[in-house]
C-alpha cells in the first residue's frame, strides 16, 4: 500500500495530463464517430394573435395550450447549450372563422439560424378555445322587496321610472346569452313616505334565477336612479244612479253592477281619498232603457279624477237588471187627445197638428198587456221656447198615467204644433 501511495504521489502530474488527454481525446473521437445527436426541448412559450377575420367577426382567444416540447437533430456541442428560449411558437389561426374549441397547427422557428440543427417534429399541434364577444341590451327590471313603505301607502310598481331603460351587457357569446334578466337593486335603509327618487346598482341574473358573479362581462353596474311612486290605495264599491219616470214604484226593479267594487290609488299627498265612499259611474234613465237592454246589459266607463290610478284594471262597469224573463214590450198608438202643452206663450193659440204617435212600452208583461192608449200621457212643455207662427216640431215627454207605475215609457218622441196668433174676442164677434 504505502509503494502504491509512493507511486501517485510521485506520479500525481503525470496521471492528471493523462486523464485531460483521454477526455479531449474522447471528445474528438466522438464528434468524428457520432457527428449528430437527437435531443429534445421542453416548455417552449406558445403565443396567439387573432387574424384579422377573427378581429372583424369578434372571434376572441379566450384559452389556449401554453406550452410545447419539440424534438431537435445537430451537433452535440451546439444542440447542448439550446433551452426554451432560443426557440419561438405560435398558433396558426388562419382557419378559424367561428367560436368553440378548435385543433391548429404550431409553428416552430429558431430565435437564432443555425445550420448545426434542425428541427425534425412534425404536425404540432395544440387546442385553442374562440368565443364571439357580443353585446347586447337587456331590459332592466327593479327590485322593490326591500324598500319598506308607511302603512297605509303602496309602491305602484308600473309607474316606476328609470334613469335609463336598458343596460348594455358586453363579452363573450355564451356568458352574455346566459344573461336572463338586469334588475336594479335600490340602496336605501328607511321608509317610504311619497314618491322618491333613490340610486340603485344593476344585479344580473341567468334564466334559473341565480346571480351572476364575473369579471368576464362588461356593463354599467351602478350610477342609477329609480323612481319609486307611492300612492295611498283604497278599495270602494260601484254606485250607478238610476234616474225613473214620474210615479214610478222604484222597487219595482232590480239591477246588479259587475264589478261590485275596485281598488284605486292616489299620490300619497292626496289624503282626499281617504273621504271617499264609493265610486259613482254615471245615471241611467229608465226611460232610455229598451227591452233589448233589460235582456243584455249596460256598459258604464268607470272614470277616476286626474292622478288617480285604477289598480283593478277594470275600466267598464256592467249594469245587469234582475227578474228580465217576467218583462215584455209593449207597442200601440197614442192619440194626442190625451197631450197637454205647458208654459205656451198667452199671445199665441197652440194646437196639435200630429193627431197619433206610435210608443213602446216595457215592464212586467202581466201589467204592459193590459196598457191601452187612454194609459198614455204626454207633455209638451214650452218653457224657453221661442213663440214662432207656423208648424213646429217639438219633443213630448210620455208617460203612463197612474201611481206606483212598475212599466215605462221607452225612446224619444217628436209632434208637430200649430202656433198661431190668439185672435181677440172683438175680433171674434
């Protein structure tokens, strides 16, 4: 052991030369056997530009494979000191023209040219997702659940007004489609009293209702005022007046009005609707009134002052009269023999020129069947009416004659008098 030690201590120079010789000549050795050697390189950066279709359509890259190992042929001294960097990749997009998931080619190139290399992989490939960025206004609706209102006060959610009517909703294709519906959600803590207008921001939501939270859809989410209108709001019935002949039993008949009631709203200031009782939709006069209409019904508008809304949204009321298959109608000829004419100027003489006129009658058929024109009754009153010599047509009103009359005297009627100048008693001696 100790002439082995003796040995490389002596020999120590002379066996390092040795070893660097045998390297260097290893090294020439293999570059003149192997001249080229295979070898690959990981994690070389891809990159994607949209082409200037997909730019013109707002074709996006919204992913894209990241990264790709190529394999290189060359000189061992050259291809050992290569890394990711000495190498560029990109995605060909050239046949992309619509959005989904698709499978291009990856082009591959040197940052350098070499020509002690080359690069042998082939058909690279890599997948792309492209979605279309579109934009699209949606109607905003407002939420009014957690705004609390005085008692006695509504919020009148139709009258609601807005600062704008629409938001403008941008991003890609399928996240801005799922968007169902935009709704304001108004920022205030306390208690309505009277129509207030209070900012709000925009919430959106998918079709099944669940609120939709990303940073990869642009819209306009806050900077809005509502109007929010309150009104006092009540519920009154339907009155209708009904307007009968002279002696007539106003018991007689029944009618019903549909609907029996509605519920209206006023400004909350408008505390006059707190007074009211009923809601008066017009006068029916009996005397208008034809069998036809005993068998259908009236229709009455129903009108409300200016600034009261109709929260039932019925604007028609029905008149419908009760007990109609015990009533008839009756036809026959009147004589004016039975015709007084009121308030005529004393100057003048008046006589009728119309001898008969044909009425309708209509009531309780046990009662209209025994009418005769000796029943019938009419007035023509002057009252206000200009004496003028000749032929005049003037309206009579007709009536039935008797008390407690349960029947009617339907329609207008006209006759013709006679007025003439009064001739004095000497003129008639």
């Amino acid at each position: 052991m100790k002439s082995i030690l003796n040995f490389f201590k002596n020999n120590l120079k002379t066996l390092i030369m040795s070893v660097i010789f045998a390297i260097i000549i290893w090294f020439a050795v293999s570059i003149q056997v192997f001249p080229n050697v295979h070898d690959h390189i990981d994690g070389i950066t891809i990159t994607a530009e949209p082409t200037s279709y997909m730019q013109r359509e707002n074709l996006q890259i919204t992913d894209f494979q990241q990264d790709i190992t190529i394999q290189i042929l060359g000189k061992r001294y050259v291809i050992g000191t290569l890394t990711a960097e000495d190498f560029t990749a990109s995605l060909d997009l050239s046949e992309i023209t619509s959005p989904g998931t698709h499978t291009v080619d990856v082009n591959v190139n040197m940052v350098q040219p070499n020509t002690d290399y080359q690069i042998i992989s082939n058909n690279l490939t890599a997948s792309v997702e492209v979605e279309r960025i579109i934009s699209k206004e949606i109607a905003l609706d407002v939420n009014t659940n957690s705004i609390n209102v005085a008692d006695g006060l509504q919020i009148q959610t139709d009258d609601i007004s807005l600062s704008t009517s629409n938001v403008l909703i941008s991003g890609e294709q399928s996240l801005v489609n799922s968007v169902a519906r935009a709704v304001i959600e108004p920022l205030y803590d306390g208690v309505l009293t009277e129509t207030t207008k209070i900012n709000g921001i925009v919430v959106i939501y998918d079709a099944d209702g669940t609120k939709i939270e990303t940073n990869e859809l642009e819209y306009q989410s806050d900077n809005y005022t509502v109007t929010i209108p309150v009104y006092r709001v009540k519920t009154l019935p339907l009155n209708v007046s009904m307007i009968y002949p002279q002696n007539f039993n106003t018991y007689s008949i029944k009618y019903s009005i549909f609907p029996q009631e509605i519920t209206i709203a006023a400004p909350a200031d408008d505390i006059s609707i707190e007074n009211l009782e009923r809601i008066d939709v017009g006068e029916i006069d009996l005397t208008d009134i034809t069998y036809r209409d005993l068998q259908n019904s009236i229709r009455l508008p129903i009108s409300l002052a200016d600034g009261y809304k109709n929260l039932s949204g019925i604007g028609t009321a029905q008149v419908t009269f009760k007990d109609i298959d015990s009533y008839g109608r009756l036809e026959l000829p009147v004589s004016t023999e039975n015709f007084t004419i009121l308030n005529g100027d004393p100057s003048y003489d008046y006589s009728f020129v119309t001898s008969q006129i044909d009425i309708t009658a209509v009531g309780p058929s046990d009662i209209i069947k025994t009418l005769s024109s000796d029943d019938i009754l009419g007035t023509v009153n002057l009252l206000g009416t200009p004496a003028e010599l000749g032929v005049k047509n003037v309206t009579v009103m007709i009536r039935i004659a008797g008390q407690n009359n349960t029947a009617w005297i339907t329609g207008d009627y006209k006759i013709d008098i006679m007025i003439k100048e009064k001739v004095s008693e000497e003129e008639n001696d």
